[in-house]
C-alpha cells in the first residue's frame, strides 16, 4: 500500500522520505541533519513491529502480519548503515591535506 497507509493510520512509510533525507544531508556534508534523519527513520522502521495486521486494499482490507521477510530487515539495513557512516564520520579523524 506504501503512502496510502497514512490514510489509515499506519505512518511508518514516513521513513522512506526521512531515510531520503539522511542520504542526502550526508553528501552534502550536513552530518549533525543526516544523524537525526537516520536515527528517525530507524525508530519509525523498527515501530512497523508493533503492528500485528496491514492494510492490504483500498477497501480497506486487512491481513494478519506473519512474519518479516529479508525486504524488511533490509530496510532496517539500511537505516542502520546511515547511522554508522554517521558516527564514522564523526569519529574518523579530520584530513590533513597540505
């Protein structure tokens, strides 16, 4: 369902755009940004947990949330990997170009 679960209450797509927003806040070097991006959109991911059924329709019909696949974890992957070349970034000692 993606964006339109909004509609119905399910606001973890939200993570989506925040994760955009942590990518590009990266590369263009606003690190303090991307952080808080990356550590928002991992918290919205990680709520997806507390749901045990989905909008499936636009009826709307529901399903029963069973399991979590490798697209999901993926998902969290990636979220994750922002924050660490976040905190890699900030512990990595300056250059020291001449």
């Amino acid at each position: 369902m993606g964006w339109l679960g909004l509609i119905y209450g399910y606001f973890t797509w939200l993570a989506n755009p925040m994760l955009l927003l942590s990518w590009i806040a990266f590369f263009r070097r606003n690190y303090p940004l991307s952080l808080l991006a990356s550590v928002g959109s991992i918290l919205v991911i990680l709520s997806f947990l507390l749901y045990d059924k989905i909008v499936t329709s636009e009826a709307p019909n529901y399903s029963l949330i069973t399991g979590y696949g490798s697209g999901y974890w993926l998902w969290v992957a990636s979220a994750g990997c922002s924050i660490a070349a976040n905190i890699f970034v900030k512990i990595s000692p300056p250059d020291r170009a001449e």
